[in-house]
C-alpha cells in the first residue's frame, strides 16, 4: 500500500486510480480512515544490490490509501502515514528482510 503523501510525492495522479473490489475498499490507521485504490498499471520498485546495479520487482497490483475526511487534520494524517510492503508481498516475491537498528540498517536478501 502506498501512502497518499508518497504518492503525491511520485505525482501518480489520484483521479487516474480505479476502484478496488468493496471487501477491500477500507483500511484504518492511525485513527483515520483511507480508502484503496488501485494504480491503473504495473509498478516497478527498483532497488540497488550490494554492487550498487539496479534490480527491480514488478507489482502489478499496487494500491494507494486515501483518506476519506478532508479537513485539514485528517489530511494531515493520510498524507504523513507510511507507505506498507506486507507480508504477502515478501512470500510473492520471495525475500527476506533484515533489518539491525543498531546500524540503523535495513535491506532485503533473496530467499
């Protein structure tokens, strides 16, 4: 799930995005609710290897979460909320993530 602020950050239009099926339709975060949509097209996320090349996984089923109250509180909530990659999308695309806030150090490993 993308956020609405990253997604206005990569200026992915929001009228541009379909409907997603009604048992679907809803997340709750934060006290808030968002309603899903769906980016019209494959997305590719890239992302640098060890020896600093691009690789890229394609989604093709990415969502966007929009808030549903517009006033400024509510805007402040859906646009500051993070962006998800969940479970299912680590088992899709079979990696491992690590993550060592020691180091503050986060990456992703093939499986």
């Amino acid at each position: 799930i993308l956020s609405e602020g990253d997604a206005l950050k990569l200026h992915i239009p929001l009228n541009s995005l379909r409907d997603v099926p009604d048992e679907k339709k809803h997340i709750y975060m934060d006290g808030s609710v968002s309603e899903l949509k769906l980016i019209p097209k494959e997305v590719k996320l890239g992302f640098r290897n060890e020896d600093n090349k691009m690789e890229y996984i394609t989604l093709p089923d990415l969502c966007v979460a929009i808030g549903t109250k517009k006033d400024q509180k509510h805007k402040q909530i859906s646009q500051g909320s993070p962006s998800i990659l969940g479970l299912d999308f680590f088992e899709q695309q079979k990696l491992l993530l690590h993550i060592d806030p020691s180091k503050n150090d986060i990456f992703f490993e093939n499986s």
